[in-house]
C-alpha cells in the first residue's frame, strides 16, 4: 500500500516542497551532529526519535546521519530539512527556526512511520519554509480560570508544535489578579490575591520555558477596567473604596504612581518581552462620572469626556514603556480613541479598525471574535455564553487578516492571534478548547494563502490523527509541560 509521502502532511503547510527519487531507511539513522547553538533542541531531536526506537547518539563528526545546520543566509524565522541518502540536514540562522524544523520533523516521523517502523522511510528531497506573518500569537485568559504552571507550559509547547511563536498571556481581570506583586500590601496579596497566583519564579520559569520552545511572551496587565480582581483587595484605588468597580480611579493621583510600579516589576520578571500588553478595553465610565476626584481631574485637563481622560491616562501609562525600550500593545476600542503610534493595537471587535488606526501609524494584530476567539463553542453542545457564535475549525480556517477592504492597510497588519477566554473553561477543558482548532488556526497564521485548502487540510489533520500525532500531541505536552 502506498503511504503518503511526509512532505505532504505538514500543518501548517510549507512554502516550497522538491521531491526526489530515493530514501532514507529511518531505521539506519545512528548519529546526529548539531552545530553549537543548537545543542539544546538536538536533546529534543534524539528524544523525539527515541519515541520510534530510533537510538540516535550525538556525534562531535560533523559527517552524521542527522544534521544540524545554522545558515547565516536564511531569514530569522526560515528553516529547511534535506533529505538524501547519506544525510538528513536541518538548517536555519538560529534557534527558533531550528524549533520550526523540529516540529515538521515530527510530523515527518510521524507519518513515515504509519506503516510500521521497520520499513518506515523519509524519500529524498527538501522543504523549505518561512512564515507569512512574523506575529503568530495565542493568547490564554489565566484570570477567570487560573491554570497551574505546568498547564501554561503544555499550551506553550502545544503552540511551538504549530509553529506559533507569541504567547499572549492575559494575567488579570475582574475575577483574578495572578501575578504576586510587591507593590500589593503582604495582607491584601494573602487575603484576597492568592487563589490561585503565580510567583514571581514561576512566572519566570514559564518565560524560560517559552524563550527555549522558540516561542515569545506578551504579558498583560488589563487596565483600566477589568480590575476588580486587584481593586477589591487595594479598594483606595477604585472611585469609591467602599463598592470598589472594575475600574482604576483616574482622578486619584496614587493611581498612575501605583500602576507604574506595578509595571515595573512586570519588565523585571519579562526582561525578555518586547511587547507588554495593557490592556485597555471595555472601562465602564460610570463609576468615573460620579467621582468626584474624576470630574476634578477631566475638568484640569480640559478632556470635555471621561473617554478623553482615559485616553490621557492610558497614553501616560503607553509611555512609560516607551521610555523603557518596550512596544505597548492595547484592545482596539469603538470609542475612536486613538494612541501613540508606536502602540500595537489588537483589533477584536471592530474588523474595519486597521483603516481608522493604521493612518495614525498604529500596528495591528488581527484577532476578530468571531474567526479566533476558541472560548466561543466548537459545537454547540459545549457550555456558551450568549455573547458567544458557533466556532467550528473550519471557521478558523476560513479567517484572514487581509481581508479585502483592508489591502489598503495591509502592511499595517503584522500578524494575528487567536484568543481563549476562560469564562467557560476550566483548567481541565483548556486543551480540548484549544486542539484540534489550533492548527487549523497555525495554517491562516503561517501558510501563504495559495497553500490554504481545506480539503487538502482535512486530509493531513486526518492522517495524522491516525498516525497517533495528536495523542503524542497532547501525551506529550501535558508529560513535558512541567520541564
Ligand atoms: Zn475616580
């Protein structure tokens, strides 16, 4: 029986496959040789072969079965896999393309392998890939369901398997503020912050996990609103101390002295993160109208509404991350608010936002709810909210950030992210809420457009689902999660 070749069952699928006559007997690979840099992710090589018995042991000799190439000429996120008969040859220019090449090489395996390991083979040829949007994001919601690190982490591992490289995660809201804080008095933090709170260790330990699987962090701390999981332990904060809202009081001058602490220790423990997220989105103004300390403070700045002194204060907050050589990153409004230009917007709502932002020189990172929020029910006999819309994957595969009457702004898009929201979604239901949707989603993320169809995705999901990859997917994630 004829097995599928495993050049073509690649998710996402790749730029440019060449195939050539001959093969490589999986069986005979003994040796791998990686160059320095790649001396880590040639651990996960030699794990990951071991899962079909291949023993590869690793080689100082550049001349081995398996090797790992950096190529100064290839773009950051480009990566290559060569198959001939005397070698397999793995190239990028750093790590993270190198991470690319090893999730393929694992869908590769997997489906040589579907006819047995004995007579598995990898035919001759080459796959070369680069990704169509440098943002490749997904973001999980840890503040209404709070998950534990070595979930987060599976999710993590879960996206580098699909070539996603932007960990959006989203650690505050109204039902729970999950970062230890030293600027939190020690009672408040005891008393009401720490059901469930990662520590300032764990949160690094997962930033290190993510950094080694290629993959990227945006933490957000959402304000002004969304705050209640912060303000009903630090009520001084809110307008009205004694029925706290979600809403920072932006009269109260502690307020932006408070939050730039708070965000400081933030840029501590994600020195690595080039983009912070603030969130932004969906401040109710009603507590603001009836506070005094808001009308005073609207009325000195000469804003004429509670919309424009918010505008004030995020733009403050913006740029004290500017100033810190960090990229500010906000939910797009319907208020027709705009920010600084060097603020990333992430458009949820609104699908014609990129032609009112990109003009101000704003960024975009498409996210529109109803193609890419994976809270929104697969079928619906999952649990919804009434807000919700059916979510099937082949929904997310229909979506494009470059929709057409945005190809005027086009450039301004650089990338997209799929969200999950955890109202609905227990620790327990986050995986099931993410697979099989994620790579459907990594294939409009990654793929250029002429490689999407869906018939062709319905068949590689399918063989290697029969292959085991998606039970290896999940087996695996949720085992090495905790590394
Ligand atoms: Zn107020």
């Amino acid at each position: 029986m004829k097995s599928e070749h495993p050049f073509d069952i690649l998710i996402p699928a790749p730029v440019s496959v060449v195939k050539q006559e001959g093969a490589v007997t999986l069986a005979n690979l003994k040796t791998l040789h990686a160059d320095p840099e790649f001396t880590g992710i040639a651990e996960e090589f030699v794990r990951l072969a071991a899962v079909f018995g291949i023993r590869l042991a690793v080689s100082p000799d550049p001349d081995a079965d398996l090797v790992l190439r950096r190529n100064g000429t290839l773009e950051t996120d480009e990566w290559s896999i060569r198959v001939e008969p005397s070698a397999i040859l793995a190239e990028s220019a750093g790590r993270t393309g190198m991470s690319y090449a090893f999730s393929a090489f694992a869908q590769m395996l997997f489906a040589a392998e579907i006819r047995g390991p004995a007579s598995a083979v990898l035919p001759r040829g080459t796959v070369t890939d680069k990704p169509r949007f440098a943002w490749r994001g997904f973001m999980l919601d840890s503040a209404r369901h709070f998950q534990t690190p070595a979930t987060v982490k599976a999710v993590i591992r879960l996206m580098a398997h699909f070539r996603l490289n932007t960990f959006h995660w989203h650690l505050t809201d109204n039902q729970g503020w999950r970062i230890a804080s030293d600027a939190v008095p020690p009672e408040a933090n005891a008393a009401t912050l720490t059901a469930g709170q990662y520590t300032k260790d764990e949160l690094r330990g997962v930033a290190e996990f993510a950094a080694r699987h290629g993959v990227r962090i945006v933490p957000e701390i959402d304000i002004p609103g969304h705050s209640r999981g912060l303000l009903k332990a630090c009520p001084q904060y809110a307008c009205d101390a004694a029925a706290p809202g979600g809403e920072f009081c932006l009269g109260n001058p502690e307020t932006i002295p408070f939050l730039k602490k708070v965000f400081a220790e933030l840029l501590d423990i994600f020195p690595d993160s080039p983009v912070i997220h603030m969130g932004g989105d969906e401040a109710d103004t009603a507590h603001w109208e009836k506070c005094p300390r808001c009308l005073a403070a609207m009325k000195a700045a000469g804003c004429g509404t509670m919309r424009g002194l918010e505008n004030r204060f995020m733009t403050e907050m913006t740029r004290f991350l500017i100033e810190r050589g960090r990229t500010p990153m906000l939910w797009g409004t319907c208020s027709g608010q705009t920010y600084p230009p060097d603020t990333i917007i992430q458009s949820w709502l609104d699908i014609r936002e990129p032609l009112r932002v990109a003009p101000n020189g704003n960024k975009v990172v498409y996210s529109v709810h109803n193609s890419l929020y994976f809270d929104y029910p697969e079928n619906l006999s999952e649990p919804f909210e009434t807000w919700m819309f059916e979510l099937s994957e082949k929904g997310v595969y229909m979506t494009d950030p470059h929709i057409i009457w945005e190809e005027k702004v086009k450039d301004a898009i650089i990338g997209t992210e799929a969200c999950l929201w955890t109202e609905r979604v227990p620790e327990w239901r986050v995986m099931r809420k993410i697979l099989p949707r994620l790579g459907a989603y990594a294939e409009c993320a990654w793929s250029l457009p002429g490689k999407k169809l869906w018939h062709d995705f319905l068949r590689r999901k399918e063989l290697l689902e029969a292959a085991g990859y998606y039970d290896f997917l999940l087996g695996n994630c949720r085992e090495r999660g905790e590394e």
